[in-house]
C-alpha cells in the first residue's frame, strides 16, 4: 500500500472528526439563517480575501516566469487588479455585499436564458427547461427590484449550503461508527 492511498479502517477510526465537523457546518449554517446581514458580509470579507490572495499568487507567478514570456506583463497588471480589487473589499465590504448581488442576479439572468436557449434547442425535458427558466428569470426581477431579498437569498443559500453538507458529514459519520 503506497502513502497516497487512503486507508479505509483508519477513515472509519476517525468518525468523530467527521461528525465534529458536521456538526460545525450546521452550526454555520442555522447561524447564517438566523443572521443574514452578519452572514453577507462576512462572505463579502472572504471575497476580498479571496481576491487579495489571488492577485498575490498571480503576480508571483507571473515574475517567477521567463523575462519576455507571451502574456507575463498582463498576468501582472490583472494580477495588481485583483489585489487592489480585494483590499477595496475588505476596507469597502459594502462593495463586496455589492459583487456577491450582482453575481447573483447574473447567474439567476445567465440560468433562466441558458434553460431557455436548452428548451428551444431540445424536445428532451423542454417542459422542465422552460418552467425553470422562466424560474430563473422571474427571480432575477424580483431580486433586481428588491435588494434587501438578493442579499437574503444570498445569505439563504450559504446557510441551506452548510446545512445540507454538515447533515450529510453527520450522516456519513454515524454509518462510519457503525461500520468499525
């Protein structure tokens, strides 16, 4: 057995790290629920984060590149973007709430059209292309027109998102304990 590959007992031994980290999750979860506003803008600050830790690996990796190589200079500018992009962020969070809205009505914006462009395109489950499309879109109006929803949704999604895989982290913990 080589090191990469993973043992199974010794998975099974570690159930209770598992169910910890569940548990967490669902923690997170019912307190992104319980705390939208807190709950955005503390995924507005891990954006910038993000964003700053980015555009340090991309600058990084840019001068560690051959002088002259195609595209270096770009990947430094685009790179200095982001770093600025981010500190912005984390000293303008608003502005980061802001991206996380706009992401979002572009995804609900780019789903319903792509769903819509699938049903015209495809016989093949047109009716459930065409009701969530016009899902999708519907959402994106209503939450172009109401920010306050936008930012609940957000907060809803990240929250159902911990909720759904801290259950699952729980569940596959206990079957684990049963399984040693």
């Amino acid at each position: 057995m080589t090191s990469s590959t993973v043992d199974q007992p010794d998975i099974a031994r570690r159930w209770g790290w598992i169910l910890a980290d569940g548990i967490l999750a669902v923690i997170v979860g019912l307190f992104a629920l319980i705390f939208p506003g807190v709950t955005v803008l503390l995924l507005a600050l891990f954006l910038g984060f993000g964003l700053l830790i980015s555009g340090i690996i991309e600058i990084t990796a840019a001068l560690r590149v051959q002088h002259g190589a195609p595209g270096r200079w770009w990947v430094i500018i685009f790179g200095v973007i982001t770093v600025l992009a981010g500190i912005f962020v984390i000293f303008r969070p608003g502005a980061g709430v802001a991206i996380l809205v706009v992401g979002l009505l572009l995804w609900f914006l780019f789903a319903g059209i792509n769903d819509l462009f699938v049903a015209a395109r495809t016989a093949e489950h047109r009716g459930w292309n065409i009701a969530m499309g016009v899902l999708a879109l519907l959402a994106f109006v209503i939450l172009l027109f109401n920010l306050a929803a936008a930012i609940g949704t957000i907060a809803l999604l990240a929250g159902l998102g911990f909720l759904l895989r801290g259950g699952s982290e729980i569940g596959l913990a206990l079957s684990l304990r049963r399984s040693r």
